[in-house]
C-alpha cells in the first residue's frame, strides 16, 4: 500500500526535473533514488565518496573497487544496515548538523540543481531482462 511523505521543496523539484528526463513519474524517481541511496548505504559507501566517484576521482574508484571484489572484512568494516531505525537516526544526525550550521542543506543532494539542469540522460536497454529492483 503506497505511504505518503513530506519532502523538501528542493528534494521534490530535483525529483520531478530527474524523473521527467528519464519518463519516470515523481513517486517512481523518488522509490528509485530511496532504492539506490539504501544500497549504497548498506555497502558502507558514504555520500562523500559518491561525490568524489562522480568527480571522477581514481583514488576513490580504486578503493571501492578493491572493497567490492574483497572478501568480505578484508578491506573495511560494512556497516550493517538495520533499516528504518538507522535511516531516521542518520536523517536525524544530518538535520541536527545543518541546524547547527555544519553543513549546508545543499550538501545533503547529491547533485546540484545546476548539474541536474545541464546532465544529459540517456535511456537504455537493461543488460538482462527483467523489472530492475
């Protein structure tokens, strides 16, 4: 059964603009970054690391590459996703940090409503067959 949810002016504009320029629908766009934003979250991948792999660092693509293909435990502890609980608390921690000033709420996207404007989005077939997620 679909929830509904409050979400930032910023976090809903990001989420139409990407969504229209991939056809998907703003509840679609937004499932779909929640989905992504989980995985990475459950592969001990933080924000700053994305960032830094979008930017194109090597470093940063070589340790993820090495965490990924490692046995597990061998290159960093993962950080074990617990869920909800641990999504509200890690939201919370954020809020409290840009409340305080430590962070700026633009910090909390993953890219900036510039970059979202000038990306070029291009859709194709899935490497197997299937529903994705």
């Amino acid at each position: 059964m679909a929830k509904s949810i409050r979400v930032s002016d910023g976090i809903y504009d990001l989420a139409a603009a990407a969504g229209e320029a991939v056809s998907r629908s703003l509840a679609e766009q937004v499932e779909y970054w929640a989905r992504l934003g989980a995985a990475l979250d459950a592969a001990g991948i933080t924000m700053e690391e994305s960032l830094l792999l979008l930017q194109g660092d090597r470093g940063v693509l070589d340790r993820m590459l090495t965490h990924v293909t490692a046995a597990p435990g061998k290159t960093r502890r993962r950080q074990r996703f617990t869920g909800a609980a641990s999504i509200a608390a890690k939201n919370a921690q954020l809020e409290r940090e840009v409340e305080r000033g430590e962070r700026s709420p633009e910090s909390l996207f993953l890219l900036s409503q510039e970059q979202l404007k000038t990306a070029i989005f291009t859709q194709r077939a899935p490497a197997k067959p299937g529903k994705g997620w």
